[in-house]
C-alpha cells in the first residue's frame, strides 16, 4: 500500500499544500485541482475546517488525498479515521512516526539536516518532507546533501513557487514537490476555482516538461 501511494505520488509530482478555512470548499477545490489535471492534495490540520474538509475532499473519486501537519500519534488515527490516505508532518517526532509505522499508515516525517535524514531513514522512512525547503538552502541544498544520503526521496515544501518548481524537480532524489501558490487561501475565500484550474494546468505542463513525460 505504502510503496503504491508513493509511487502515484511520484508520477505526478506535484503536490498542492491546501490551509482551508471553509470545509465547503473543499469539494470544489478538489474538483478544480482534478480538472487541473492534478489529483493529489495535501490538506493540513491548521484550521477548525481541516478535518471536514478533509473527509468531504476523501470522498471525491480520483483525488489521492493527505494530511499535513500531522504532530501527534492521536493525529494519525484522526487522518486514517478520515480517509486521508497518507500524512505529512513539518518535523520528525519519533512518536508519532513509529505509530504510523505500527498502523501501516504512509507517513511522511519533516526533517532539514543531514542527521535528521539519517534518523528518520534509520527510523524506516525512506521518504521524507524537506521542509522548509527555501530558507534551508532550496534545491541546491537538497541537491548537496542527497549525494553521499542515498536511498531517500524527498518531498520539499516551503516558499517554492511555480518559477522555483523546476529546480526542484531536477533533484533525481525530489519524489514531488509541495507548493501552495496554486491553492493560496485567497484563491480559495474567493471561490476562484477555475484560477486554480489553471494554475494547477500550467504547474502540471512544467512537472511534465522538466521531467520529460
């Protein structure tokens, strides 16, 4: 199960980092990203809506779906619970990994340094959230490091932009790449959705352009 979601996640490349304030916008978001010809989202447990809207959004056939923010034990049974089908945290708390371990839950530790690479890869993670991925030195960080830590993919978010998308995906260990300008919380209160739809269009023809397919 595990290795399947990572591998759909691969294959798109791109993942939209949803903060929702509206669980009745879920529905609508998700069908604008899929029309967007992108199928996959993280929503995060930062606001009272998170939770509906991930349950709503669980619901909408063709998206593969995450929970982000996830910090505690208890938070990965309330994704699971949801139907979120795997989940991300900003950082590795050893806790909460080894739990979604013993649940079998597709989990996706945060880390920024080379020792917490080397953890949370020795902990069983071979995919992880490099985050944040600018201030931490972006793709020529990330492309440094990955040279001598081998056998893990990377999910970087954090300040990258469509322009920025590029540089990321060259990185042979980058699995997806995260970024919230496609979704971004005025786009969403405003009910923009075919503005998403396009945005998610163009960042879709630069994930196919710079990975060849």
């Amino acid at each position: 199960m595990t290795q399947s979601i990572f591998d759909q996640i691969s294959t798109i490349g791109l993942m939209p980092v949803i903060v929702i304030e509206d669980a009745e916008a879920a529905v609508p978001l998700a069908e604008a990203l899929i029309a967007g010809g992108l199928p996959l989202a993280e929503v995060t447990f930062r606001t009272p809506a998170a939770g509906k809207a991930i349950a709503a959004m669980a619901k909408v056939p063709g998206l593969i779906l995450g929970a982000g923010t996830v910090m505690k034990p208890e938070q990965v049974d309330q994704a699971m619970d949801l139907g979120a089908t795997f989940a991300l945290a900003p950082h590795f708390a050893p806790k909460t990994a080894e739990h979604a371990l013993k649940k079998g839950f597709p989990f996706v530790p945060g880390v920024v340094t080379p020792s917490e690479m080397g953890a949370a890869l020795d902990a069983g993670f071979a995919v992880q959230k490099f985050f944040p991925a600018e201030p931490a030195g972006g793709a020529p960080f990330l492309k440094a490091v990955t040279a001598p830590l081998r056998g893990i993919r990377f999910v970087p978010t954090g300040s990258i932009d469509l322009a920025k998308l590029p540089s990321y995906l060259q990185v042979p260990a980058v699995l997806a790449v995260g970024g919230s300008w496609m979704v971004a919380p005025k786009l969403i209160a405003d009910k923009n959705w075919s503005e998403i739809t396009r945005l998610a269009a163009e960042a879709v023809a630069v994930v196919k352009t710079t990975r060849g397919g």
